[in-house]
C-alpha cells in the first residue's frame, strides 16, 4: 500500500542530514555540559555554538535564545515570566490561539487574578485589528499582547507589522507563538519588534522535544523549572545536546532553501486547491487557506461537502495520513476551537480536512490523494 504523509502540520519527518549530526553527536557530545572536565566542555561548546547559530537565523545575539522542551514549554515561559517578572497584568490574545497560549492564560487568569480579554476573529480567520486598538488604548495596565503568526490550523498569516506598529503605539509587550512559520517564512527580529517568539523543532524537519523561546534583550527571565542554573539559569535540567544539536541542523537547512521550498509547497497546494474545486465545485476552504498570498504555503484546510466522520480513518486504511484540525487535539470530541469560532453551524457539521505539506511533498502523492477522495466521496 502506497505511504503519503499530508500532516506536516502536526510533525514533520527527521531530515536525514539531521539524523547523521544527532547521531554522530551522541558518539561524541555525551559528556554534561554542566560538567567542567574536557567531556563537560566539549558538550556545552556544541550547545553555545548552536545557540549562536541559531540566533544568527533571526539577526539576534546568542544570550536571547533560550533552550526549552518544545513550543509549549516555550509559550508557557514567556507568558509565566510576563506575569510573575515582567508586572503585566491584562493579556490581549484570541480563541484561535493554540492551546499552549490559551491554556496557560486561563491558569495564569485564575491563579494571578491577571485581566485576560479576547478580540474578535473575522469569518476568515483574521484578526480584528480595529478592536485590538480598542482594547488597547481603554487601560494603562501593563499588557502583554499574544497572537500567533501563522495559525496551525487554517494556516492565516497574522498582520505582524499592524500589530506591532498598534503594540507600540500603546507600550505593550507583543509575544508570538512562531511554530508554524520557524523553517518556513524568514523572520528577522531586528526589522520587525516582537519581544517574544516561539520555536519547535519537529515542525521543521528536526527531532522532537526540543525548541526553543526568544527573549529580547533586556528582560530578565525568572524560571519556572527549579533545582539547576542551566540556560543562565532562565530553565533548570540538563540540556539536550543532541537534540539542540539536531534543531541547529534543520533550522540551517530550511534556512538555506527556504525561498526555493515556498515556492514548491505553493506551487503543489495551488494545483491541490484547483483539482479539489473540480473534484466538487462545492468544496471550500477554511480561512484564508486557499490564497497563496494570505496563508502558509504549508497548510490548506478544506470544508467538504459531506458529513463523513469516518474519512480520516478511511484515508488512513488508505495510507493517507492528514487531520481533522490540530493533532494536538487528537482523541478530543469537542472539535477543533479554531473552526468552531469561524465555521457558522451549517458549517462546522460537514467534515473538515487540514493537508499539510513539507519540502518533502510531491504531486505524486496530491494525485494519489486526490484520486482516494473522489473515490471515498
């Protein structure tokens, strides 16, 4: 049976370049970079000469990467720090946001009593931008304002220059969970004043759990895992050489054919998108998933004209693995939150489809896919 792999969104496979330096790593690297003898050293050298490589990527110094488990635990730093170091005590964010976002602003709302408000999302995903500023200019509190750059659901580009330019208007932090777009879309924190942003490194063909936070220079970081001084002493445990190591790896990668991957990922989404349309002319899109200009070229949610609770499994009995929103969300009932704050009702019981693709992708594999659904529907 045929594999095709369409949930990149969900994880991506280990590139092999990537695999041979994690390898080669734990032969070599296996001393505690804790440790002060050669072996410690040798180790904690590697880490620092990632760290420094890494932040090169984002045009920042070394000192401002800190090492985390992943995009969660990144999330959850930031947003911990900004309340129990920083003094912010109103948080702007959406429903929208991954979970790791809003979660933790709900734990954060009920156990520092922090003032937590939500702006509206338009039908296509969008952020309101009008009642941002609103909600912006009506309190002097310290604010932290939250909105991710691309949603790992629908794949929307957020307006990052109008939130940064409203974010600084009214002295408010921003932070952005940046997952979906790290390995993908180039961002350079000199030119655009994000003080927070977000890393995972299996979303960009590098191993999992590892990733890590982006902290501006000048704010101090209070941790919320205790018992060692590692990462500065930003975030206590061991770190994980050969992991790091691994992200440096495929963050340099896709860094060196970022521009060429875009356009191949659209270039196949967009022939997905037309060949869908003469599937069933009555297929839509989620969001802005179908307009190559507004979404990632790595994401295409698609609104079929069925209500069929067994496609996935069907596709997968197929060989075909996609979701039905966040994998994150798997073995949950309730639905994806993402559709279920832009779909209307009408909507959101037919079945929905997130195809997610990597560099990896080819039209061989669209075409098998294709020729599955029209069979399967």
């Amino acid at each position: 049976m045929k594999r095709v792999y369409l949930d990149n969104a969900a994880t991506t496979p280990i590139a092999p370049e990537v695999i041979q330096v994690m390898q080669l790593s734990m032969q070599e690297n296996f001393g505690n970079p804790s440790s002060t003898h050669q072996f410690g050293r040798k180790a904690k050298n590697a880490v620092e000469n990632a760290r420094k490589k890494i932040a090169s990527v984002f045009n920042v110094t070394a000192s401002e990467i800190i090492f985390t488990a992943g995009g969660t635990e990144a999330d959850n730093l930031i947003l911990h720090n900004a309340v129990t170091n920083l003094e912010v005590t109103r948080i702007i964010s959406s429903k929208v946001e991954h979970h790791a976002v809003t979660h933790t602003i709900d734990f954060l709302k009920k156990e520092y009593n922090i003032e937590a408000e939500y702006v509206d999302v338009h039908p296509n995903g969008d952020i309101n931008m009008n009642q941002l500023e609103e909600i912006l200019k009506k309190s002097d509190k310290k604010t932290l304002v939250s909105l991710m750059y691309i949603n790992n659901e629908i794949g929307n580009i957020l307006e990052w220059d109008k939130v940064t330019e409203l974010c600084k208007k009214y002295n408010a932090l921003f932070h952005s969970d940046t997952v979906q777009a790290i390995g993908h879309y180039t961002i350079d924190l000199q030119t655009v004043p994000v003080d927070f942003i977000t890393a995972s490194a299996h979303k960009f063909h590098g191993p999992k759990g590892v990733g890590f936070a982006y902290f501006k220079k000048g704010f101090g970081i209070k941790p919320m895992l205790h018992g060692g001084e590692q990462e500065k002493g930003a975030r206590s445990s061991t770190e994980n050489v050969h992991g790091i190591i691994g992200m440096e790896k495929a963050l340099l990668l896709a860094s060196e054919s970022l521009e060429k991957d875009k356009i191949q990922m659209n270039n196949l989404k967009s022939y997905f998108i037309e060949e869908l349309k003469k599937l069933n002319p009555e297929i839509r899109f989620n969001g802005n998933s179908s307009d190559l200009s507004l979404s990632s070229c790595t994401i295409l949610s698609v609104l079929l004209p069925v209500q069929n609770e067994m496609l996935l499994f069907s596709l997968d009995l197929n060989g075909i693995a996609v979701s039905g929103g966040s994998a994150c969300q798997s073995g949950s009932n309730t639905g994806s939150h993402v559709l279920n704050e832009i779909l209307n009702e009408e909507e959101d019981y037919l079945t929905s489809v997130r195809f997610s693709f990597s560099r990896y992708t080819t039209k061989e594999e669209i075409n098998y896919t294709l020729k599955k659904l029209k069979e399967l529907l």
